[in-house]
C-alpha cells in the first residue's frame, strides 16, 4: 500500500498477526471448553434425556438434574477430602519450608547429598511402595484411618515441597542472614523472623500445589482407605458408576462437583499462583 504513511503500513501486519494469534487461541479455548460444556448439559438433564444423539442439546427444565443425586452422594466423601488436604498440606507446607531453610541456608557435611536422596522421592512411583507403605500402616496402627492418608500424602509430598523452599530461599541474599546472626539471632529465630515473612509467594505455590495433588489422589485413597465411610471424594466418584447401569447426568455432574474445589482455589488464588512461581528467580 505505497499510498498509505510508512508507520501505518508498518502497523497493519503486527494487527493482522495479532487478530490471527486471537483466533486461534479463542479456538483452542472453545475446544477446551467443549468436555465441559458436555458435563455441564448432560448434568442438568434428567436420565431419561441423556443420550449420545442429544448430548450437545441444552436442557429442557432447569430441575437440577443428576446434580442434586451427585451432591447427596458426594458430599460427605467432599467433607473426608478436606479432612485429609488440609491438613496435609499445611503440614507439608511448614514441613517443607524448615527443610528448604536449612537446605539453602544452612550448609552442613553431606547437606547436598541429603538433598539428592530427598527429591529423588519425586520420581518414586505410588504402586512401587504401595505394599511396605500398607504393612507400615498396619504397625503403627494407622491402616484404614484417615490420619494414616494425611500422613502418606505429608511424606509423599516432602520432596517437591522441600524443592520449592529451597529454590526460593536459595535467591534469598545470603547478607540477610548473615546481618541476623550478627545481631545474635540464632537458627530458629533467623527462620521465623526472617525467612517466614518472605517465604508468603512461596507458601502460595506450595499450597496450591500440594492442595491440589492430594484432592485428586486416587489410588491411595482406594488402597489406604478401605471404610466406605471415609473414603475421598475420588474413590466415591468412581462409585457412581453403577454394576449394571450407569446414570451419565449422575456422573458427569458428580465429575464436575469433585473439581469444583480445586476449581475454584485456580480461579482465586491462579494469579498468586504464577506469581509465586516467578517470585525469586531473579537474585537481589
């Protein structure tokens, strides 16, 4: 377009290429959304009207469809749920960060060794330990309990956590510390005064981390968890499906109530999130 000034000439591909760039990401948001869409729809019908012909077909009542059923179903293994994350995942977290500390700021004889053995834990699969964890559950009296599934999930979830706080207060300046034990501040009190007040984005990440790991955990609670009674939200999802009939509106909307939770800990605390993430990689 010679007719048109160099700067708009300039102007007119990077929009184009930016109208393009939106489109295709506003498609992959519809075909991402569209798993959803389906659960959702199908969730509200009744069972009668579900079927692979009308599945894309909204609702012709707003009854509550198979959501109501899946609520009853699942809702006190959502409350044994919550029973088993948060506690976990508050002692993880606290757990995590004294190791991190002492990891990064606090060097000792074999400390990077100690670490090594410590995040190798990460890549230990779930079935390969599943038998001595249960026998060690039976010992200690713990098998079948609740508190016995906090206590996989906390020392399952050392090692990426202890990885998180040690990263992070590895960017903390060492002249931090070195300033505290000057003025006579010792171990624990350089930790608590110091490091836990910077360590708030860390927390975040840990936190929803390790939140939503253990909400969707299945196969401990399966073997761990053999009381109906406290079995996670899981384990009683993948009870909806009945032995000789399944009600799809029952367990796609059970599907959607069981994410609900971490869902909704994305959707508030997301931002937080990636800012933990992207806080300390820069040092100073």
């Amino acid at each position: 377009m010679p007719f048109l000034p160099s700067g708009i000439r300039a102007e007119l591909p990077r929009k184009f290429r930016d109208y393009v760039i939106l489109g295709f990401l506003i498609l992959c948001l519809l075909f991402f959304l569209m798993p959803f869409y389906v659960m959702i729809v199908n969730g509200l019908k009744e069972a009668t009207s579900v079927s692979v012909s009308t599945m894309w077909n909204l609702p012709t009542q707003l009854s509550g469809g198979g959501f109501r059923e899946a609520f009853q179903r699942l809702g006190p293994s959502m409350g044994n749920s919550l029973l088993i994350a948060i506690p976990a995942t508050i002692i993880s977290a606290c757990w995590g960060s004294v190791n991190g500390y002492l990891f990064s700021k606090w060097k000792f004889r074999g400390s990077n060794v100690l670490f090594a053995l410590l995040v190798f834990g990460m890549f230990i699969p779930y079935q390969s330990i599943l038998i001595p964890l249960i026998q060690f559950l039976e010992t200690i009296r713990l098998y079948g309990t609740i508190p016995g599934l906090v206590v996989v999930h906390v020392i399952y979830g050392l090692p990426i956590v202890t990885l998180i706080f040690r990263n992070y207060f590895t960017n903390i300046p060492d002249e931090m510390v070195e300033a505290a034990r000057i003025d006579g501040a010792g171990l624990v009190r350089i930790f608590t005064n110091v490091m836990l007040p910077l360590s708030l984005p860390a927390f975040v990440v840990v936190c929803i981390f390790q939140f939503t790991n253990i909400w969707n955990d299945f196969l401990f609670g399966v073997t761990i968890l053999t009381n109906p009674q406290a079995q996670p939200v899981t384990v009683a999802l993948n009870n909806l499906q009945g032995s000789y009939s399944v009600d799809w509106n029952v367990v796609m909307a059970g599907a959607i109530t069981a994410a609900l939770p971490t869902a909704l800990v994305y959707i508030f605390l997301g931002r937080f999130f990636i800012r933990g993430l992207l806080a300390g990689s820069v040092k100073g």
